[in-house]
C-alpha cells in the first residue's frame, strides 16, 4: 500500500478521537474511521482484510458494550467495499458518498437496534451523525489528494 | 465706548478662562514646554547615539525575558485554573474523597455515552466508583484498567441510578437514554413533581451515595390510563465539557 493511502488511514483515525473529544456528544461526530475505511478499501482492495481489522479493532477499543458486533461489521463494511471494487469504479466520489452514507445508515441503524433505542429523538441524531459522515467524505478525499 | 469695549472683551476672556481653565492650563503649559522639551528630547538623542549597539541588544534581551516572563505567567495562570477546579470539586462533595482525574478521551461510538480517564486501580479506583464535578454526578465507572477506566455516563442508555425529588422525596429511577437528557420513571400518577425541581441521588442500594445532585426537572408526562408518570431530567454536569473529575472512594 502507497504511504499517502496508509498516511490518509492514520490521519482518519486520529482524526476521529480528536473530533470525538471536541464535540459535546458522539452523535456530532463523523464516522470518520468509516470514511478512510471505504475511501483507502476502495483504492487498494487487497488489503481490505488488515485495513478493515486495523478500523474494526480501533473502534472496539472504544467500545463498552457490543464490542464483537462492531468488530465484525466493520469487517463486513471492508468485504463489502472490496467486493464492489472488482464490479464498478468504488473510487468515483458518487460511489463513494452512496457506499459511506449506507453503511453509516446500516451501522447506526443496526446500533440502535441492538441497544433497543427506537425514539424520535434519536432517530433525528442518527439521520444527523449519517449526514455529517456522508459530508465528510469530500474532506476526506481532498486531504487524500493532497498527500 | 472703545475702553467699554476692551473692558467688555476682557471680561469675557477671563470668565472664559475661568470656566476653561483646565484645558487652557493644560495646552499653554505643554506651549512653554515645547522650547525645553525639544532640547532636552536633542540633548537625550545626542548622548544616547554612542550607546545604541548596547542598547539594540539590551532590548533584545529584554523582550526574550518578556516572552519567557508571559509563559511563565500563561503556565501559572493554568495551575490556578486546576487548582481552583480541583478545589471546587472537593467542595462539592461533603463525604469522602478521592482522587481528580482527567478525561483523555470520550466514545467514538454514538450509542454509548462514556469518558475514558486517566486514573485506574493503580489509584485505588473500583468498578462502581462514583464519578463526579463541581456540579453534579457524571457516572460510574464500568472497565477498569490499571492505569485508566471507563466510565458509564448517566446519560447512557445502560445507566440506572435511584433518583430522589430533593423537594418532595418522591423516589423514581433515572434512566439514561442514549442523548443529552435522562429520564426519571417509575413515579405514581399523582407524584409530587414539577419542572425546576432537582433530583439528587437516593442512596438506595447501588455505588451512589445519597444526596448528590444529577440534575433538573425539565418536564413531566403523567398517563392517567396507566397511572404512571415520568419526568425528564436535564443532568447538572455537562459531560460533553469535561476535563478534570473526581472519583469518590468507594464506602467502606
């Protein structure tokens, strides 16, 4: 894998924790490990298995419950996002915003499932978190072309 | 007629004088200055010539000293800030006392609602120690690490601490539900609550010592089909603004 790939993954993840410590509430915050995920995947798909561990391990380490199930499907996203890549050009930005807000959608939905958290209010917060991690691709891509 | 006149003028520049006379001391003075003020100004140039390299580097110095004097200021001001934080909150608590730490990190997760801190066993903390700030409880902690912990805000959906109407004494469960508001149930229909009405621990059974604050009655739903009534609460601390916490010793 190229450095700027493997520099933009880092960049994604650190970038979450410093967001996630300057929002008052997680829901405010991006996806952002999401995003490198489905962006770095999307352009070398032969490592999706260690890149979707590195992001599934990162995000479980933050985790006080469900911890396997976060795992396991951002591991999901990753086979997913390789198994795209071999059909259609996942690294087309329409591609890509498509894949980031389903599986966003998919993960925060599937959250909320499994935490039994069916209210209006959080549904609002979810479509909110969904939104501010679509819109973060964009960045996420200019950073990536910039390195 | 002409001497009237002149006497006239006179008088209406004394009285002008008088009634200005403040400003117009203030001006003639700097006028008669001006001559002596701009010898002793060439004068200074003059005997200051020969000592400018000096003084170039005298004032180099000196600002280094000035940057170096403001740090050290910024840095004093900063340990007076913590130390009046950490004073606060050991004010804050009438019972026993533990040790302050810092929060390092907050979920990445929406759906769960905790602060990673960077005190652990090490310090004496437990699972179920007691997590608190100036103005409220914040949690407890949930995973214990030698050097860190995590802890379970009240605002997290898996979070249920025995609640107390400071008021009334009507005793309900505050709940955690997932966003910035908790809710307090189990109350009967015809519950003694209103909104502004505050909510504190009630020490029954659990980590959480009586009479800690957790927040304030924002609204109340009664069901008069069910009988039942609920309460949401505004927590008094602020998780999202966190940064130094105190961590009460568990009851011996």
């Amino acid at each position: 894998m190229s450095l700027p790939l493997t520099v933009a993954f880092a960049l994604g993840l650190a970038a979450h924790v410093l967001l996630a410590n300057a929002f008052p509430s997680p829901w405010w915050v991006p996806d952002l490990s999401l995003v490198v995920l489905v962006i770095v995947v999307a352009r070398v798909p032969d490592r999706w298995l260690s890149l979707s561990w590195l992001a599934g391990v990162f995000k479980m380490t933050w985790a006080v419950r469900f911890p396997g199930q976060i795992l396991v499907s951002t591991l999901f996203v990753g086979w997913v996002v390789q198994a795209l890549s071999r059909r259609l050009d996942t690294t087309d930005p329409r591609t890509e915003w498509l894949i980031v807000g389903l599986a966003s959608l998919c993960l925060t939905l599937g959250a909320l499932w499994v935490e039994e958290l069916w209210t209006v209010p959080l549904m609002g917060l979810a479509v909110v978190h969904v939104s501010l991690t679509v819109l973060a691709v964009p960045l996420a891509r200019q950073v990536l072309r910039a390195l | 007629m002409r001497r009237s006149r002149v006497l006239a003028l006179n008088i209406l520049l004394l009285a002008g004088v008088l009634v200005l006379q403040e400003p117009v001391r203030r001006n003639a003075l700097v006028l008669l200055r001006l001559p002596f003020t701009l010898t002793a100004g060439t004068l200074r140039v003059l005997m200051t010539l020969p000592r400018l390299p000096s003084l170039s580097q005298e004032n180099e110095r000196l600002r280094a000293e000035l940057v170096q004097r403001e740090l050290e200021t910024a840095q004093l001001r900063e340990s007076l800030r913590r130390a009046q934080e950490d004073h606060a909150l050991l004010e804050a608590v009438p019972g026993p006392h533990g040790v302050t730490a810092a929060v390092i990190g907050r979920s990445l997760i929406p759906t769960q609602q905790t602060i990673w801190l960077d005190r652990g066993s090490r310090h004496g903390l437990t699972l179920d120690s007691v997590i608190v700030e100036a103005n409220g409880v914040i949690g407890r902690v949930l995973e214990l690490h030698p050097a860190s912990c995590f802890v379970l805000l009240l605002t997290d959906p898996e979070s249920r601490i025995a609640g107390l109407v400071e008021r009334s004494r009507e005793t309900g469960l505050l709940v955690g539900r997932g966003r910035g508001l908790c809710e307090l149930i189990y109350l009967d229909d015809s519950a003694d609550i209103e909104e502004g009405d505050r909510v504190v621990t009630a020490g029954l059974g659990g980590p959480f010592p009586k009479g800690l604050l957790l927040g304030t009655v924002v609204r109340v739903f009664r069901n008069q089909a069910t009988g039942a009534a609920w309460a949401s609460v505004r927590p008094a601390a602020r998780p999202g603004r966190l940064e130094h916490v105190l961590c009460l010793s568990p009851s011996p």
